[in-house]
C-alpha cells in the first residue's frame, strides 16, 4: 500500500493593485490564503466594517487604503474599491488550476439570512436581490452594496448571486450579505486534493 503527499499547491496568492482617478486614490493589497487580518480606511465606517467581515470570514488579509471625495457623497469610493478588489482577486488567483471553482454559504444574523453563491467563470454577472428596510446604514447608503458588488463582479471576471431571503434590520441584511459573499468566495478559492493542476471546466480555461 502507497500513499501519496499532496505537494503541488502553489505558494500564497497575493496582489497588490492601485486605482488612482480625478475621484479616488486607492490601493489593495491582499493574500488570499491568508488568516483574515484586515487594514481598512476608506472613510466609511460602516463600510469597513464591512470589508472587515471579508477578510475574517473569507480567511483573506486584505488592506485597503482609500481617499475619495466623500464631501460628494461614498458613491465613487465605494464602487472603486469593488473595482479595485476585483483586480486585485483575478490577479491573485492566477489561472485558477486545482481550485474548487464553485462557492456557496449561508449566513444568519438573529432575524436575517441571506445566501451568496459565486462561480470563478470568467464572465462576469451579478444577480442581487436584497431588499434593504432602510436606505442608510451609518453614514453607508445601502443602495452602494449593488455598487460594490457589480465593480467586483466586473473586473474579477465571477458570476455572483446574492439573495437577503429575510431581514428587518438594514444592518443584519446587509452584513449577512457580506460575510456569506466572504465564505462562498473562500470555498470557490480553495484548493481541490483531487483536482490539483487541472482547470475546473470541460473547456480547459477559465
């Protein structure tokens, strides 16, 4: 009887991307194999706080540092770091060889649950339904979730549905959201044992 040693996955993924417009200065930097420390300004706090349950829950160490003209209102801050984010995910993953591809999480909060699931496709999509009760959260208008989101969605090339399937409080809804989007996002990146140096599609490429 033989066994085998599982030495082919690869060194830590990591990324460092910078965004720099006439509306907001921002750098990512991230390990995806991390252990969920977190470095966060962007001058919302709830939106931190936010980008802190990423980090935690989806096992990523992330920094992200961002100056944009909140005296406009959080819009263009909040869309970059999503775009920024997303540049910064598709170029740490790499060619996608031995990861499991497919993510999905459930994630209660006392009276909310929402289910995230995300597909490392390539092609980028966004499903979102999450019926927020209120329109601020903080100083975080709830309606820049979607904006965050589709940023991600769009240049880390994944196809995302998010669903709040129920919720009173805007704050509950929205931080199951993030931290189910955080532990579908950690199950797609992991390695698969049985899979290793191969591409997770029939088409050979993702």
């Amino acid at each position: 009887m033989t066994t085998s040693t599982i030495t082919s996955i690869p060194a830590p993924r990591t990324a460092e991307v910078s965004r720099n417009t006439a509306e907001t200065k921002i750098t990512v930097k991230l390990n995806l194999d991390g252990t969920g420390q977190a470095r966060l300004h962007t001058g919302i706090g709830f939106f931190d706080h936010m980008l802190d349950q990423i980090a935690r829950h989806g096992m990523i160490d992330l920094d992200i540092q961002a100056d944009g003209d909140l005296h406009i209102d959080g819009h263009h801050t909040v869309e970059d770091v999503g775009i920024a984010f997303g540049q910064a995910v598709h170029k740490a993953v790499g060619d996608k060889k031995g990861i499991r591809r497919y993510g999905h999480a459930y994630v209660p909060l006392d009276e909310a649950l929402s289910r995230v699931v995300i597909d490392l496709s390539g092609r980028p999509g966004l499903i979102m339904n999450v019926p927020f009760k209120s329109g601020i959260i903080g100083t975080f208008d709830s309606q820049l979730a979607h904006e965050f989101f589709q940023g991600f969605v769009n240049h880390a090339f994944v196809t995302l549905h998010i669903d709040n399937l129920r919720g009173e409080n805007a704050h509950h809804q929205a931080e199951t959201v993030f931290k189910a989007f955080a532990r579908a996002l950690r199950a797609a990146l992991e390695f698969d044992a049985r899979a290793l140096g191969t591409i997770p599609s029939t088409k050979g490429s993702l």
